[in-house]
C-alpha cells in the first residue's frame, strides 16, 4: 500500500519540483497541466512510431522541453505577461494532444496497443528511483550550487544578478525548460503505468503540483509531504466508493482538489 502511494506521487513530485524553479523565478509555470497530458501522448505516440520505449521517451522530452524553450523565448523577448502566456500553451498543448491525435490515430479517444506494454511494477520502481536521484539533484543545484543561487534570487533580486553582470533572463528561460523535462518524465510515467494513453490523463495533477509547491514553501521536504498526502487523498478517493456505494462519484473526483484547498485555506507561514 505504501509502495504503491509513493509510486503513484511519483509524477505529480516530478511536477512540483519542475514548478519549484519556476517559481523561484518568478515565472510560475501554468502550463504544466497541459503539457503532463501532452507528454504522456508523446510518449505513447513516439513510442509507436518508432517501436522502441527507449526512443519514445528520448523523443519525448526532446520535443516537450525545446517547445517550452522556444516558447520561453518568445515570452522573453516580447515581455509577455508569463503567466497569461503559460496558460495559452497550456490550452496549446491540450489542443496539440487532440488534433495529432485525431490526424494520425484517427480518434480522440483511448489509445491502447500492443506495442505499447509496460510491467506496472517495474514502471513504479523506476519512476521511484528517478524521483529520488531528480530530488537529490534539485536539491544539491538549488542549495549548494551558484548556479542554484541564482535561481533563487531570480524572482525575488533580480537587479543583483544584473550588478554582477548576469541576465536574469537566462535563468527564467532555464526555470521553464527545466519544468518541461521534469513534467515530460512525469508524462512519460503515466501513460507507460496505464500501458495506454487517455485523455486528459493528467486529470489536474499539473494544478496540484503547483499547490503543493505554494503550500510547501519553496521547501523541497514539505512539498514532497503535501504530493504524497494528495496522493493518497486520490487513493482514498478511487477506493472508498467499494466500501461507501452511496457516495456520488462527482464528489469522489473533486474528493483530491477539496484536500488542495482546505490544506491552502489553513497553512500559515
């Protein structure tokens, strides 16, 4: 039971700590969400196209981080507002998802195949391991690193990286590049739990990712705790109907978001 707990907080953890550097420049990445549920098709549709797993999830997050890249660009040089921009290619990318989808599997539905077969065990003890060597990286960057100096006074200082002859700029096109490679890894771990691809399979993990990074305060350890309690907030949901009949399923499903803004409502600093 556990075991699975931390499997399944696995891609939502990948989430927040992607948006952890996001938002440690001040440029929190609202396109998460939609770019989970992209890279999760990525990765099926590489996957099938190629015939190899390996391929698939290279191509994955080539294509996810230089998209944000690029994007991140573009926001840079026209002084976009960044948080309007991250929720156009968030609407983007779930507009991508579908019509790459419909164009070349004919449908906007399920896609399953048997070419695309993962053991769930082993699937969850990589996704386990990769979380644990990206948490000690993210960790080791941000806190013993200059580079991760930087990152840290990138949205609050900006004008000391620019006294000491750095662009703040670099490190808020970094922060979303970084986010993307973290949310496709994320991607690519749940479509390949499932063996299959759904729509919207990110079922609102991306805005979760971003709660747990404002609720656990920038701190790598609490947001790490409030992933894994929605995560079981998530497992208590999908189970408890077996016991309970008579709850409706409508308040099962938002059962994980209720937890979000109840635990936003009473966290203090």
């Amino acid at each position: 039971m556990i075991f699975n707990m931390i499997a399944s907080s696995t891609p939502l953890l990948l989430c927040a700590l992607g948006a952890l550097f996001t938002e440690y420049a001040g440029i929190l990445a609202m396109f998460i969400d939609g770019l989970l549920s992209f890279s999760s098709f990525l990765f099926y549709f590489f996957t099938i196209l190629s015939g190899s797993s390996f391929a698939g999830a290279a191509l994955t997050i080539i294509t996810a981080t230089t998209l944000v890249f690029a994007f991140s660009i573009i926001v840079e040089k026209t002084k976009a507002n960044p948080f309007i921009a991250g929720l156009g290619m968030n609407l983007f990318f779930i507009s991508l998802t579908s019509l790459i989808s419909s164009l070349y599997f004919k449908t906007r539905g399920v896609l399953y195949s048997p070419d695309f077969q993962f053991m769930p065990v082993k699937v969850s003890i990589i996704s386990i391991i990769v979380s644990i060597i990206l948490i000690a990286a993210t960790i080791y960057l941000l806190k013993y690193t200059q580079t991760g100096v930087y990152f840290r006074i990138t949205g609050s200082d900006a004008q000391v990286l620019e006294a000491k002859g750095v662009h703040p700029s670099l490190y808020r096109v970094s922060s979303w590049t970084i986010a993307a490679f973290f949310t496709a890894v994320a991607g690519i771990f749940l479509s390949a739990k499932i063996s299959s691809f759904v729509p919207n399979i990110a079922s609102g993990r991306g805005w979760m990712a971003l709660a747990a990074v404002f609720l656990g305060r920038k701190k790598i350890w609490k947001i790490t705790l409030f992933t894994i309690i929605f995560c079981a907030a998530d497992i208590f949901s999908a189970n408890i109907q077996n016991f309970i009949p008579s709850i409706p399923s409508s308040i099962l499903l938002s059962f994980p978001y209720l937890i979000a803004v109840l635990l936003a409502c009473v966290s203090k600093d």
